[in-house]
C-alpha cells in the first residue's frame, strides 16, 4: 500500500482562514513538504504551525531567489523524490502552499512529478485574491462581469489590453512593479477606482486605495480594480 | 453597541471545506440570514447545517428565479431591513453565501445596503473555481500567465475574445449555455483543453474532459480551460 499524496490549499495568512479539512489532513500527516525562501522561511508552513504533529517528519524545499526555471526546478525535482520515497513507504505526505495550490500554486510542481504514479488529493484554499477583496469590503465580481487576473511581471501593453477588455481586475505579485503600475493605471484613469492590499489577513495587513499605497510593496501584495459603478443595488 | 454584520464565504459545498474562521463565527452568532431558491432551498445553509446553533434566529431571503433585477433586489431590500434591526438591537448577524461572498456572491447586495452603518467583516472562502481545478488535479493558472474568468450568459462573440486574449479560462454558470458552449468552444479548436465540472466538492461531483460532459448541466458547474502545454516542468 502506497500513501496518499496531498496539496494542501494553507489560504492567505490568517491561520484561521485555513479550511477544516486542511487542518485535518496536516494534523495527521506523518509527512509534511513546504517550499521555503531564504531568509523568510516558508510562508505556508508559519501559517499551519500549530497543526503539525511534533512527530511529523519535515522535508524543506529551500528555493533559490534567482532569475531562470532550472535552479527552482532542481530543488522540486529533488524534492519530489524525498516525497516519492515516504510515498512508496505507504506513509501520507501533505504538501503545503499558501493560497490555493493550483492558483499561481508551487505545489503544481510536485504534482507534475507524482500525480501519475500515487493516490493524489487537492484541497483548494482561499486565495489571497479574495482575501483583499474582503479587506476592502467591496465586491470583486458581480453578476455578468468578466474578471482577469493578471500578474504584474507582464509588459505594459499587455496589461493595458487585458485590463481594457475586463470589468474587473486583479494585478498579482507586485513587489518592484508597483511605481510603474501606479503610472501605467494613472494613465488609463483608473487609480480612483483602483484599491492596494498587502499581507491580506495577516496582523500587518494594509488595505489602501491605490494612491495612498506605500512607495515599495511586498512581493505578497496586489492591487483590485473595479470600473463599473458600484451595480449591486 | 450595535451587532456586527459578518459575510461568510461557505466555500464550494463540502461542509469540510469551510474555513476554521467562518465556521466559528456562525457557530456563534445569534442571527443567520441566507438566499433561498424557490424549491431547492438555500445551498449555503446546508452546507453550514451543522455549525448552527439551535437558538439562532434564521433569515431566509427567497430569491424569485425569474428574470430582471427588481424582484431579487426587493427580496435582498427587506432581508437587509431585518437584519439592519437586529444590528441596532446589539445582535451580530451572519450571512452565508456559497464560495466566497464578493467572488460572484449575493452577500453584496445586503453589504451595499448596510456596509456604511454598521461594523461589517467579509471572511473569504474558497470559491467554486479552484475547487474545480482541485477535482480533476490539474493547475488553473501559473506563472506569468493571466486568467479571465466568464460568465456564460454573455454572447459567443465577447465570450471567444476573452478566451483569446489570456493563457487560462473559467467559464461560470453554465446551465441551459452547456451546448453553445460546446460548440463555441469546438469551433476555437479548444475542446481537447477543456475540462468539465460540476457540483465540485460534493458526493455528486462530476469531473470530466468537456467532450464527455453530460448535455444538461446545473448551473453549479463551470469549464475550465488550460491553452498552453504544461508549464509547470
């Protein structure tokens, strides 16, 4: 008997914000894998900390702040044969991801390795998308509108497009990016009704309207935009 | 001290995939309040049945299923007047809203008409969207890559720009649209990219290849499409 390979959805930040069924699934996992940054640790694993059994074991995937595919692919790659070996053990692994594990998701990663060869189960999360949506109290989509979600390493022409042919939009990753979307919004005449959300759900929080949004964003930040009138009434 | 109004994203229906959050909070509250549907009942409420306390005073909103704004919005109007005197009396009042209350979601209709008078919280849920990625294991989106997400009530002309100008696609509230969609999508060369699912999370699911998809889907059901090879190697 083989064990179970899951991808755990760990949600936005909030450890409560984390489903019932994940923090199930983590408390009994003899196994648990994380990506983890360096110098910050892994995002995922902080917020499921206090579900992990203190017998578990822990495989760390440490991975590198470096431009290019193949040194991050290295370490999933190894990664994924530490899992493979507690797989063929018959022991279950839970793979912890912040956010949803199939939405801008590491876990896809490790799934493309293992999907084909174990019993695999997803358990899909809250997104931080949402979650900035809910910091704003303000709807990030309604009835017949299209929504785009756009990350913001993306050229400027790009998101110009893609915003223009949506009711709703959401700019991912920001970190370094946030001076020249500021501009770039500024000139579709969109910053008044463009809102900044960092470190959604989390103690530190920031939810602004975008021209109040600080100078340097985190790269776990994002901005929302909606250009209709508010339709919901 | 007037009550606080909560938003509660109940996530896709699986009553395990409920956050930690939201199932505390409706385990506490006092009031609950819900959409219902003329025949089915309300979908939210069953999957929260088990969190409510049996002294709690309920509010069921009967949405008319009939076309037009005006006969939905008069319902969400007298819904919010109640909860509004249940606020002003002291008594916090949750309102449940499958997925996540401002991703396609009701509860902003109610939040509209009270947001600016009372202390209102929204706790995000998972949406229906990654739980569908979730049940057939494949990643939504990843990368640099951008989403849309469509509803299928707009026409096939705005529906195929949209898929045309993003990586991945999500196409919402199917329903009597199945066999346009169908035949929409066939005609873009895209049937073999696209994956069929309906009632996610539920015993009843259905996860298929869209070309295998049933010819009458609920309205609970979506097609997501991935256009790209694998990304994630």
């Amino acid at each position: 008997m083989t064990g179970t390979l899951y991808g755990i959805g760990t949600g936005p930040g909030d450890p409560e914000l984390v489903t019932r069924k994940a923090w199930r699934i983590v408390s009994e996992a003899q196994v648990i894998a994380y990506p983890s940054a360096e110098g910050t640790g892994s995002f995922a694993r902080s917020i499921m900390a206090e579900a992990i059994s203190p017998d578990a074991v822990e495989i760390e995937m440490p991975v590198p702040m470096v431009s290019g595919r193949a040194p991050a692919q290295s370490i999933y790659e190894s990664g994924a044969a530490t899992i493979r070996q507690h797989l063929e053990a018959g022991r279950d692994v839970a793979v912890l991801c912040e956010g949803d594990p199939l939405f801008y998701g590491s876990f896809m990663y490790v799934l493309a390795r293992l999907r084909d060869d174990f019993t695999t189960m997803v358990i899909p999360g809250v997104t931080s998308m949402t979650a900035c949506a809910s910091a704003h109290r303000q709807a990030l989509v309604a009835r017949n509108d299209t929504l785009v979600v756009i990350p913001a390493t993306l050229d400027d022409e790009t998101i110009r497009d893609r915003i223009a042919m949506a009711e709703a939009a959401v700019i991912m990753k920001l970190g370094r990016h946030l001076p020249r979307l500021k501009f770039l919004l500024d000139g579709m005449g969109l910053t008044g009704k463009a809102l900044f959300v960092s470190h959604a759900s989390l103690p530190h929080e920031n939810a602004t309207p975008l021209a109040e949004a600080p100078e340097e964003a985190p790269y776990f930040s994002m901005i929302i935009i909606y250009k209709g009138a508010d339709p919901w009434i």
